[in-house]
C-alpha cells in the first residue's frame, strides 16, 4: 500500500503474539558490532548465525566507516563491553557499481539539488576501500588499540563470507 504503513503495523501485531525478545539487554552477548551495507539481500544475523541480543549492527549504502559509524563504535565499545567489529561488504554493491558521477547525478534528478560538491562515498575498488576503512578504524584516536576488527566480502549468490586477505 503505497504511503502507508498499515502492512507493517499489521505484522507487528501478529509478530507481538510470540515475541521472544523480552528481556534482552543493549549490551550484545558476543561482543560484537557489525558494520555491513544496507543491501535488502543482507540479513546480518542470519549471515553470522547470531539471534537478537548478540551484536550491534550499523548498515549504511556500502558499509562505509563513516564518522557516525565510528562515533556508533566508539561509544559501544566505551558502554557496551563491544571488543570486536565486523566490517562487511558484498558482491554486486551497487555502490561499487555506480560511480561518485552516476550517484551524484541521480540525487541531482531526484531531489533538484546541485549535488556537485557532495560525497556519496562510492566504492571505486571494493579490497582497496575495505582495507582503507579498516585502517582508519585501527588509527581513530576513539577506538581502543586492542580492538578487533576484520573485513570480509559476503557472496550474495552463494551466501559465503570471505575474510580479506
Ligand atoms: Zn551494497
């Protein structure tokens, strides 16, 4: 239904009727945080083999470590006993698939505005920006040295996860 959420609400109300999460705190029970794209072919937990509870997951357009992921990973990490972050990017991205150009000019289209000076943090070559963005979380001054951080590249045909080499 078009401009409405009554589907959703509508769910909600059978997914009420076994709710099993009650009780669960904000501190996830594996010490992990996941920072994977916002793909609709990505279900993060079901990836990992994790349940509600059990990690902390920040998803943006191409799991990029923005300053807000980073500000998301510093404070649960100082709160929340987090002690490893996962970083996950996926094949078939379309932000490695669209260039900066491309992004800029499709929100110029659809929003009137002049996008020429905006990043959209494209992802001109997958291994080299995963190795980036983990650099910057083992160099940001907020995050502990002793920190965990791994990159991997999920397949979204076969449904494998590949650790960076
Ligand atoms: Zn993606």
């Amino acid at each position: 239904m078009p401009g409405s959420f009554d589907d959703l609400l509508d769910a909600n109300r059978h997914n009420q009727a076994d709710f099993a999460f009650a009780g669960l705190t904000g501190r996830p029970r594996r010490g992990l945080a996941v920072v994977a794209c916002m793909d609709t072919r990505i279900d993060p937990l079901a990836v990992l083999g994790l349940q509600p509870g059990d990690a902390k997951i920040l998803r943006n357009a191409g799991a990029r470590v923005t300053d807000d992921v980073v500000r998301s990973l510093a404070i649960v990490v100082a709160n929340l006993g987090v002690d490893r972050v996962a970083v996950i990017a996926h094949t078939d991205c379309a932000m490695n698939k669209l260039s900066a150009d491309e992004l800029r000019a499709s929100v110029a289209a659809t929003s009137g505005q002049t996008t020429d000076d905006w990043d959209p943090l494209a992802v001109e070559d997958q291994v080299a920006t995963l190795r980036a963005d983990v650099d910057r979380l083992h160099h940001d001054p907020l995050l502990p040295d002793d920190l965990t951080i791994g990159a991997f590249v999920y397949d979204v045909e076969t449904g494998a996860l590949t650790p960076l080499a």
